[in-house]
C-alpha cells in the first residue's frame, strides 16, 4: 500500500527540498504539499479538514513562524503559529494514527554552555521565537505519542531566504562585511534534513521523542562566512566583529551546539561535514 505523507509548509526551505527529491520515493509514498494559502495551522477545522480529506500516515511539519526578532514585537503570532498551531496538527495525528515529524530549533536552549546539548539537555530560550517553539515540541509530544520532533540549526539551501545567500547576494554589492565571530553552532544544509526525515519515515520500528540534526562540525558565523566567500571564488574582505557590535532585538545563543549522536545511532543517518554540504550549495547556486 502506498503511504501517503503530508507535508505543511512546502514552500519553504525545507518543504522545498523535499519536493525535490519526492520523485525518488514516488513508488513508495503519495505527497501532498501545502502552503499557509492552501493550509492555515492556526484553524482547527482547515487542519481537520485535510486530513480528513488526504488521511496521512505521515505529517512532516517544516512550517514555522521564523522571524526571530520580530517575534519579539509579534508574540501572539509566533506562538499562534509555533505553539498553537503545531497542537493542532498533533490533535489531528493523534486522532488519525498519524506520525507527525515536527521540526524545531538551538534557540530552545540560552547558549551559555562549552558542551554540546544533548536531547535531554536543560532547555532555557532567550526570546519569545525559541520560547514559542519550545511551546511547540511540548505540546506535540504531549499530544501525540507518535511524534519525532528534529531540532535543527543554521538552516540554509538554494532555496528562498537564508545566511548564505544573503552573504552570496552581499558580496556581490560590497568591498567588506563585519561577520559575528563569537557566537558558535552548526550549520545544515536543509537537503541533508530532507533527506534525514524520509531516511526516518522509512526506518521501521519507529522511536519516538526528542532528536538533534545538523551538519557537523560547529563553527561561527564568521567561519561560516570565510567558507562562503571561498568557495563562491569571491574576493571581499571580511572582518570579525562581536555580538556587542552588531546588536539583535532578539537574544541570540552564543553557543548551540548540539550533540548528533542520537540520530545516527537511531536511525543510521550519514552525518555530513558542513563544509562539503556547502560546497555543493554553492555550486548549485552557481550553475
């Protein structure tokens, strides 16, 4: 039998990454991709009504209230959509036998650590985003006992809005940039979480709970950067800042790395070095 998988927020980073590698497991799932235009989390009866309609065995939800500093002004929404909304889906798994896989973030936890967190590790959000996701995860599993919430950080890919690029966009319009040189983690490359979530959807038996992912190992954003402008055969000069000199309305972590060892334990996922992961971004991007 054909399994069918829900994915919310298709049109983002993550949803657009799983679109494109959907054709390799069309023999073994049916995918239906939605957007806040065809499916509002924050509306129990929308919710309701597309799993009624499409019955999922699997929902992947990669949508997400993401603006974080704004969120700082907007908490309403961010916790409508993060917090609410991620119940909702759970509501509407649990009554349908539905494995919900529900994306989340580093910003769960304050940063003030030189260890990497484990899932079990104390969590401690600085702003009303991370708290709004922490929300998030709690409800689900309380919920839902099918649930796999995957923290990840550092989200980027070819598509839509993200750090690299921006930098890539930047550099083209610049002679030199201040980059943070002092606030630690670990970029993904949302193709390598794609692959990550289907690699779990097919894994049977399930384990259920708490998950990290990223590519490994940490850096800054300004290694991070370094990495770009070489790998992109850009020239600009870039100069190390810290996080006093380019000040947030949001909080953010100075150290969020986390531990990946569960996951590759778990469910056997190829951990990737971030490096190479961008590389191949980069050359993406470049084509």
């Amino acid at each position: 039998m054909t399994k069918r998988i829900l994915i919310v927020g298709g049109n983002g980073q993550l949803g657009n990454c799983i679109r494109k590698i959907a054709p390799d497991f069309e023999n073994q799932y049916e995918f239906n991709f939605t957007d806040a235009q065809t499916l509002n989390i924050t509306d129990r009866d929308s919710v309701s009504d597309v799993f009624y309609d499409f019955k999922p065995h699997f929902c992947i939800n990669a949508s997400a209230y993401t603006a974080v500093d704004l969120a700082e002004k907007e908490p309403e929404k961010a916790f409508a959509v993060n917090a609410e909304g991620v119940a909702n889906l759970a509501e509407a798994c649990e009554e349908s036998n539905c494995v919900l896989i529900h994306v989340s973030t580093d910003y769960v936890f304050d940063g003030e650590t030189n260890i990497s967190y484990s899932e079990d590790s104390f969590t401690n959000p600085q702003g009303v985003y991370g708290a709004s996701k922490l929300k998030g995860e709690e409800l689900a599993t309380d919920i839902n006992p099918k649930t796999i919430v995957i923290r990840t950080s550092w989200l980027y890919s070819e598509f839509n809005k993200n750090f690299v690029k921006t930098m890539l966009n930047l550099f083209s319009q610049k002679d030199e940039l201040g980059i943070v040189a002092d606030q630690f983690g670990q970029p993904t490359n949302a193709n390598d979480l794609a692959e990550a979530i289907m690699k779990i959807i097919e894994t049977e038996p399930k384990t259920y709970g708490i998950f990290h992912f990223s590519n490994y190992p940490e850096t800054t954003w300004f290694e991070f950067a370094q990495k770009i402008a070489e790998f992109s055969g850009s020239k600009i000069r870039l100069n190390a800042i810290t996080t006093e000199k380019f000040p947030t309305p949001a909080k953010r972590p100075k150290r969020s790395t986390m531990s990946l060892d569960k996951i590759e334990e778990t469910y056997k996922i190829e951990l990737k070095h971030w490096e190479n992961t961008l590389q191949d971004c980069i050359e993406t991007l470049q084509k």
